[in-house]
C-alpha cells in the first residue's frame, strides 16, 4: 500500500522540520496509543539513529523498530518502521516558499512474507503503485502539522 499527500503550512521551514524528525512527532504517526520509545543508538537524530517502540493493542504488546534512512536539515526526513512482517517507511520533502512551507508525504507500507510478495506484485498490475490522497486527507495533514508544530 503507498499514498502520497501535499500540503502547504504557514510554519517556517525550519520549525516544520524540526517538529516531523523528533521522536514524539513520529511515534504519534505509527501508534494511535501512547507508546513507550527509547533510543537505541547514542547521539543526535540522524541517519542510522534507531529506536524501539512499545505500545499495546487489544490487550496484547506490539513492538516496532523504528530507523532514521535519511535526514538532510530542513529539506528530507525519512524514517522505516518495522513491526513483524510489516515495513512502513515515511519520507517528508519540505520546501521553503513565501508563504510558509510545501510538506509532501509518502508513505509506503509492505509485508516481507511470500504472500506480501505475491499481494505486491498483483496490485502492481491492477492498481497504481501510489496513491494520491483526497483533499480532506491533505487538510488533515495540514491540520496535524499546524497544531503539533
């Protein structure tokens, strides 16, 4: 599954950016509960910076494993999550305008089983390979940036 979405937020560049790469911004996007993250590796956020999720779900534990795969400040931040067999990664491309910042999101979510492999290659004949959010999601995603940011 892939989806993609713009936006514009009348946030400077550099505050948009900060807020999208920090932790608690991004366990928020994987997570609708309050999980528990800590840090894997040492030092500041960058590429290769890991972490470990925790939360719960209908009562049972859920863990996932969460790794920066790009970050070049204030224009790209990409991380991958990791829970069981499913791979989701988020890149963020930021752009500075006059009137604030273009935030464009891509996501992308697959399995490593044999049957994902199977499930991807099927979808790829009938169905594009991203999928553009309506309108409404492109406000909600305004929305969320404008108020957590």
């Amino acid at each position: 599954m892939a989806f993609q979405s713009s936006t514009m937020v009348n946030r400077p560049i550099e505050v948009i950016f900060d807020c999208v790469a920090n932790v608690t911004f991004m366990q928020r996007l994987i997570t609708a509960s309050t999980p528990e993250v800590r840090q894997l590796t040492e030092g500041a956020m960058g590429v290769g910076t890991k972490f470990r999720q925790s939360a719960g779900a209908s009562g049972r534990p859920l863990e996932a494993t969460i790794e920066v795969i790009e970050y070049q400040r204030p224009t790209v931040f990409a991380f991958e999550a990791t829970r069981g067999v499913d791979v989701t990664r988020m890149k963020w491309i930021f752009k500075s305008t006059s009137d604030g910042t273009m935030v464009h999101l891509k996501v992308r979510t697959r399995r490593h089983t044999w049957l994902g492999r199977v499930v991807r290659v099927m979808a790829f004949l009938v169905a594009p390979h991203a999928q553009t959010v309506s309108p409404e999601d492109a406000q909600g995603l305004r929305r969320l940036l404008e108020e957590q940011c």
